[in-house]
C-alpha cells in the first residue's frame, strides 16, 4: 500500500510538474497577457490538483484528512523538484544570461532605494544563484502544496467509522 501511495504522488507530482513547467515556457508580451496567464495557471494548478486529489481519495477506502494533507505534499514535492531542476537548468544552461540579467536588475533596485552598500552582496550571490533558486523553489511550491492539501484534504476525506470502546 505505501509503495502504490508513494508512486501515485510521484505520478501526480510529475503532472503538476509538466503543467507548471509548461506555464512556464509561454511567454507574455504584455502586462494584461501576463495577467491573463497567470489567472490561467493558478486555475489550471489548482484544478488538476483537486483532481488527482480526489482521484487518489478514490481509491482508497481509508482516505482521511491525514492522509490527503500527506499525499499532497507529497505531489507538491515531487512537483516542486521538477520545477526546481527545470528553474536550475534555465540559470545554467539554457539560459545562463537570465543570472546577470537578475542580478543587474537586483543591483539597479537597491541603488535606486539608496542601498548601494547591498551592490557587493549582490555581486557575492552570483556564483550561489542557480542552487538558490532551486532550493528556495522545492521550500515554496511544496509549502503551497501544503496548503492546497489542507484545503482539499477537508473535501476529499472518507468518514472514519466510529471506534467502539474496547469494552462493552
């Protein structure tokens, strides 16, 4: 049983990992498509998560509220790591200018703000970025997975038959 648990989750996370990792290749010309996207996916995640959450309550006769809220992190995790290596793959590899792209913006944004002393440790977070952005986005979307499961979990649970006292 937890061998299937964990594989349905990886399975699931890989789902929710295409879909954010799809979003994620479609660019945005203006501010009101980027709005519009943005609508899109939140809707979209938020759909195929209820989805495979119910699915998952499905089959199984003993679903409850502990088990959603741990099922769903668990695809949110396997989620957040296929985006976390896709977000690692575009600082490195397919598109390493994004880093000093971010960065000058960075720099730009505190000297702006009169915080040019903050210029050095900007310029210090350069070689780290990549591994970061990876580890802040496994931190993020598992704990909006979190979320997400403890709002589902309460709609997708079983009812637990009552436990009758051990003695009668």
């Amino acid at each position: 049983m937890k061998h299937s648990f964990i594989q349905n989750a990886a399975r699931d996370g890989l789902l929710l990992g295409a879909l954010a990792v799809l979003f994620l290749f479609i660019p945005a010309s203006s501010f009101v498509l980027t709005a519009v996207l943005t609508v899109v996916k939140l809707g979209a995640t938020i759909g195929l998560f209820g989805y495979l959450l119910r699915r998952q309550s499905a089959h199984s006769e003993a679903f409850t509220y502990a088990t959603a809220i741990g099922y769903g992190t668990l695809a949110a995790a396997f989620s957040a790591f296929i985006l976390g290596v896709v977000y690692f793959l575009q600082f490195t590899v397919i598109n390493p200018e994004l880093t000093e792209t971010l960065l000058l913006s960075m720099t730009l944004t505190y000297e702006r703000m009169g915080m040019s002393e903050m210029v050095d440790t900007v310029e210090d977070f350069r070689p780290y970025l990549p591994y970061l952005v990876f580890i802040i986005c496994l931190f993020y979307y598992t704990l909006i997975g979190f979320v997400y499961s403890l709002v589902f979990g309460f709609f997708v649970k079983h009812r637990t038959p009552p436990v009758a006292p051990p003695f009668n």
